[in-house]
C-alpha cells in the first residue's frame, strides 16, 4: 500500500516527506563544526604531543601569563596575546553554541541529558572532553545547552569536561609530572565533571533559565542559515563582553600575584589553599597550566601547590564564573567555583601529605 504524504500508515504514525530533510539540516551542521573543532584541536595537540616527547620541554606561548614569557608585559598586552591564542577555539565555542539553539529541539536535547542522574552527567563528559576546549571558549555552549535544555546538572558537566577532561592535557601531565600527579589530576577532574554538576543540578535545579533563544522549531518552521547567523550575533553580543571583562580581571588578578609568592614550604596547606584560590579565577589557555606548575615547583611550592594549579586552573576562570552566573545566577558560580576549589585543596593534600 502506498503512503502518501500526511497520511498515516497501517500503525496510525504519520509520515511526513520532509523528515529525512529536517534531520540533515538539524545534526549535519553541528556534526561539520564539532569534526572542524575536534580535527583543529586534535593536530595542535599532537603537535604539542610530539614536541615535548622529543624535547621533554613544554614551551608555551609568551606574554600571555605572568611568570611565563616576557615578564614586562602589562595587563592589556596579556589580555590581548590571550585572545590571539585562544580566538579559533573561542570562535569554535560561539559556532557549537549558535548551532545548538538553532538546530537542536529542545525538547530533544531535554530528553537526552535526562535529570539529576549519573549517567546523564557520565554523556556530558564524553560529549565534552573530545571537545579540548579552554573554560572561556567552551562557556559559550554551557549557555547554549543549558538554555536550550533547561538542564543544570549535565550542561555544567560537559562545560567542565571540555578543560579539565582534555585527552591531551592529561596525557601531557603524566609525560612532564610522575603518575601520582597524573593520577590525581584525572580523579579530580572526574569528580568535579560528574558530581559538581549533580550538586548543583540537585540544589539549584529550579534555576529559572534566562532564554532568549528562537521558538521557530516549536512553530515548524524549518532551519536556515539566516536563523543560524543571528544566533551567532545572539550568543556574540551576549557573551563576549562578560567573557573579556573576566579576562581582563584575571589578568589583573595575576599581574598583583607574582607566582614566587608560594615558593615557601613552611606551610604546605596554606601554599595549596591559596594557589588553589588564585587558579580558580585565572583564565588560563590550553596547557597553560602546565608551565606554570612546573615553575612553581622550579621556585620550591610544595607538589600540593602544583597540583592544585592543574586541577583549579583549566576547570574554570572568571570569565566561564561570569557566564554561567549570566545564565543561571552568582548562587550557582559560587557553588561551582567553591567545588573546584575543594576539589584542589583536597587533591593537593593528598598528594602532599600521603
């Protein structure tokens, strides 16, 4: 028997000609720019792979962050050689965003991530960490998924596996530190992708979602590259301001704290806390937090201090803490701020004291 359109078949389901077409258009675009991303980042990294395996050196780029590079550089030159490293994957960042609210039903999207489970946040991190994203790119899709899902829990989940989860990041830290550090620095991150998210999901869960999204989907209207184009504006003129603002701070924040401050050894606990505490708003770019652990440890910090740099330091910063409280609100940065933080001090205890 033949089906004609918008009738329904045999089991009463109606079948609609445009169904296969409205698939293309929904997964093929996010599908091109994550493999953009991931093959972008993937040849970097092996670069980067590579080189210190033949090296056993780290050399990142100069002039970015305090203590590595040319130290006369002032805080708008920082600022601005940070964005130079960091604009194809924060550009990645808006794209994914922009597609995720154009292209994806919410109500898809919600039935994915699921609620305040384990397993949904276990998803958020396989779909984040191939990402390899810094904490400032990857917050631009925190707020595309959370605001097309009204999903807390996994949206943080997979904003925090993008940087703390990094393949390539870990593999680096086991090359240049011993396999305590590695270890640890992987059991944390693990930690604060599956269980920080949860917490909040289960104390914040009734966040009211700050969505300006599109309603087209939900109209029936099929994608287009104008509607895609103006969610990049969107998520642009929305983001970009709180996320230099933070870095600017940051900058700031690094420029007042020389790192040689926590070279004594006198007081291992109070070294890890504070390190711990600087890292969390730091913006740091891909792998930044590597030198800067090892020159701690060049200027006598504790290994605690260190690793507490490696776990605090990619995981969040001030500019992903402003966007998530821009989505959500400052109850709900602070919780995930003061669980990294815990995250570090712990894990640099362990490593220290054990």
């Amino acid at each position: 028997m033949l089906i004609t359109a918008g009738q329904p078949d045999s089991a009463g389901r109606e079948e609609s000609p445009t169904t296969v077409r409205r698939i293309f258009y929904f997964v093929l675009p996010i599908l091109v720019i994550v493999g953009a991303l991931i093959a972008y980042k993937s040849s970097a990294a092996l670069a980067v792979i590579g080189k210190v395996s033949a090296t056993g050196v780290f050399a990142p780029r100069g002039n970015v962050i305090p203590g590595v590079g040319a130290s006369d550089a002032g805080v708008l030159t920082r600022t601005l050689n940070y964005f130079l490293v960091i604009w194809p994957a924060l550009a990645f960042g808006i794209l994914i965003s922009a597609a995720v609210s154009t292209f994806v039903s919410p109500q898809w999207l919600s039935r994915l991530l699921g609620r305040r489970s384990l397993r949904s946040q276990v998803f958020a991190g396989l779909a984040g960490a191939p990402l390899m994203l810094c904490s400032c790119c990857v917050a631009p899709i925190f707020t595309g998924v959370y605001e097309r899902s009204a999903r807390l829990g996994p949206s943080l989940g997979l904003m925090l596996a993008a940087p703390a989860l990094n393949p390539a990041a870990l593999i680096l830290t086991f090359m240049l530190f011993d396999y305590k550090v590695g270890t640890v620095r992987l059991g944390a991150s693990l930690a604060a992708v599956l269980f920080t998210g949860l917490i909040a999901d289960r104390i914040f869960g009734r966040t009211e979602v700050h969505c300006d999204v599109d309603d087209w989907q939900t109209e029936g209207r099929p994608a287009d590259f104008l509607h895609f184009l103006r969610a990049c504006a969107r998520v642009s003129v929305r983001l970009l301001p709180v996320i230099v603002i933070g870095v600017l701070a940051s900058m700031i924040i690094a420029q007042m704290i020389p790192v040689r401050t926590f070279d004594s050894t006198a007081t291992r606990f109070l070294a890890i806390a504070v390190v711990a505490a600087v890292a969390v708003p730091l913006a740091l770019p891909t792998f930044f937090e590597l030198p800067l652990a090892l020159i701690l440890l060049g200027s006598g910090a504790p290994l605690g201090a260190a690793v507490a740099l490696l776990i605090a330091g990619p995981s969040v910063n001030l500019p992903s803490l402003l966007t998530i409280m821009r989505s959500t609100n400052w109850k709900v940065a602070a919780m995930v701020a003061g669980s990294i933080w815990i995250l570090a001090v712990i894990s640099g205890t362990i490593v220290s004291f054990f």
